[in-house]
C-alpha cells in the first residue's frame, strides 16, 4: 500500500457511503508517514463524536506532534491536544473559522474541515507550502472534490454499511472504479468557460447555464449528428433519463473529472445501452479501494467472501480497512 501512496502529495480518502471505513483508513495510511511532515483536513462536516444517524461512537482521527491540521476553532477547542495556530482563516463553519494549526502533542481529533470545495482548494494551497503530504478526509455523501488538479490521486472507501445485499455493494463500486478508469478527453484539454457545449459534425453550440431546458431548447434547432458533449459540474440522473427518452446515441459525453459523475448504476448502464462514451478533462488516479465488512446496523459481510469477490471485480488492490486497523493501528480512541 504505501508504495503506492509515497509519490503522491495530495491523497483524497471518499466513501462510498456513511460509515464505509474512510477515517479508521485514513489513521493507517498516517501510520505509515511517521517521518514525513503530514497536513490533514476534511471537506465538510465529517467525524463527530457520535454518528449523526445512528448515534454510536465514530473513530476520531489519530493526530501526532508535527502534524499540521486545518479544523474548525471548535474542534481545536474540544481535543485535547496541544498545537500552534499557524494560521487564521476567515472561512466560516457551523463549528467556527477554519485554522490551521501545527500539534504538539499526539492524540485523537474530530476534523472538519471548510464546507465548500473553493475553501477546500485555498486550504490545500496554504498547507502545501509547510508539509510533505496532504490527506483529505472526504465527508460522508459529498463524493465531489472542486478541482481535482489539486488532488493528485483518491482511495476508496466501501463496505456493508452501503446495501444489506454484498453484490450491491460491489457493483456500485465497481462503477466508482470505473469512472476513475475513463479516458482523458482529447477534444477538450481544460476545463472550458461554458456551461454545456454540443458539437455536431458542423457546429458548435455554446451554453452559459446546463439546465434541462436548455438542452431540450438547443435540439430543437439542431439537425446534424452529435460527436460530443461537455456538461461541466455534476453529471446527474436527470440528463442520463433524458438521453435514454429521446435515445440519444453514439457520441460522447465529456465531464471536469470522475467525481462529478453522479448516476445510479442504472444510468451507467443506460449510458452503454446508448453506446454514448464518457471521457474527463481531468483524469485522477484511483490507487485502491479499502473494504469495510462491518455495518452499524448488523447487516455484517462474510470477510474472505467480501474480499474474494471485491478483488474479482475491480482492478486495483483490495485492502481490508479493519485488518488494517489491528495491524497498524494499535491505539483506540
């Protein structure tokens, strides 16, 4: 695992679903960086003490002396760890101002980080200049990064708290996977200024907004074959449904990067049925995918049958998050 890890700077940990292992993975990766200097933040409100859904007690992130953490004033006020503000944000949170602080002391810290992915960008931007590494906990059903050109690589975190049913639960991330597969786009190389652009065999049509409207709009006035079109920001159900009555085929679909995809694995298929291609302006390395068996709700995975399966299905290592946990992280919170 860490060899995969090592040459990247800035590593994103998202979930597929609430309780799917991503903080008890994000302590064993900061286990295996104890002499680098490491930055953590999060995106969003994420790792409270209590589960806001189900109330039982969440895994805090494991902090150590020389670590530099960018939370809320109200977290840094409730640990009990000793640090150095190094930095006063204006970003505002439910929890207080965002700082940025150095740890003096190791110990076991709720992190949440600024609430909006244009914060999360400055954040990043201020923690690169001071450390070696930057890990972002992703919070709990906010898969999107702002500009995955920060980011430099994402590791998956899925388990039984997703689907009661274990196929389920590997088809879905087996499409997350597969979106982090797509090919780079060579129609567009960055990220454009309009909304949504089609371009037929012998036009292009330009939009300043994305709205359904406005795609129903612009068919009526065009006549020749689609070869692509960019939507930017989240590619949601609503277009993939609108494709499939009006059986739109054989072109393709340009999105920013593959954390803006977010279709049900129903869309993706109607996507294929369609032969409509998916490419991304900004392709992001998926390393590997941490599997979590366990469910707060007791709808538990067999272990061996979760990972044999898993490993059949995706291309990537496997990597079971609770034996990462006994093995490389020995202390509880």
């Amino acid at each position: 695992m860490k060899r995969t890890i090592d040459d990247v700077d800035t590593l994103g940990i998202i979930g597929l679903s609430k309780n799917s292992g991503k903080t008890t993975t994000l302590n064993a990766i900061l286990n295996l960086y104890q002499n680098l200097r490491i930055g953590i933040t999060s995106i969003g409100l994420d790792g409270e003490d209590l589960d806001q859904v189900n109330f039982l007690p969440k895994p805090k992130i494991l902090v150590k002396r020389g670590m530099v953490v960018a939370t809320a004033s109200g977290c840094l006020e409730a640990s009990k760890v000793n640090f150095q503000v190094l930095e006063m944000t204006r970003m505002r949170t439910a929890l207080g101002h965002i700082e940025v602080v150095e740890i003096l002391s190791d110990g076991f810290m709720v992190i949440a980080g600024p609430t909006t992915n244009k914060e999360l960008n400055q954040v990043i931007r201020l923690m690169k200049k001071r450390v070696d590494k930057i890990f972002i906990d992703g919070a709990f059903n906010r898969m999107t990064f702002a500009n995955i050109e920060l980011i430099d690589a994402i590791v998956l975190a899925t388990g039984a708290a997703e689907s009661p049913i274990m196929s389920r639960t590997i088809n879905k991330t087996k499409m997350i996977v597969d979106f982090f597969n797509l090919n780079k786009s060579y129609r567009l190389e960055e990220i454009p200024e309009e909304s949504l652009i089609i371009q037929t065999t012998f036009h292009k049509h330009t939009f300043d907004n994305k709205k359904i409207g406005t795609l129903k709009h612009a068919f009526t006035e065009i006549n020749d074959k689609i070869d692509w079109m960019y939507i930017k920001g989240a590619i949601t159900p609503r277009y993939i449904e609108y494709f499939t009555q009006k059986m739109m085929s054989n072109f393709t679909l340009i999105c920013d990067d593959p954390t803006k995809l977010l279709i049900s694995q129903n869309d993706f298929l109607n996507l294929k049925k369609l032969n409509i291609d998916i490419s991304t302006i900004h392709p992001c390395p998926l390393l590997f995918v941490t599997i979590n068996p366990f469910s707060p709700s007791g709808n538990h995975y067999d272990e061996k049958a979760f990972m044999d399966a898993m490993k059949k299905a995706v291309n990537i290592p496997v990597y079971n998050v609770m034996k990462m946990e006994e093995e490389h992280v020995k202390i509880k919170p």
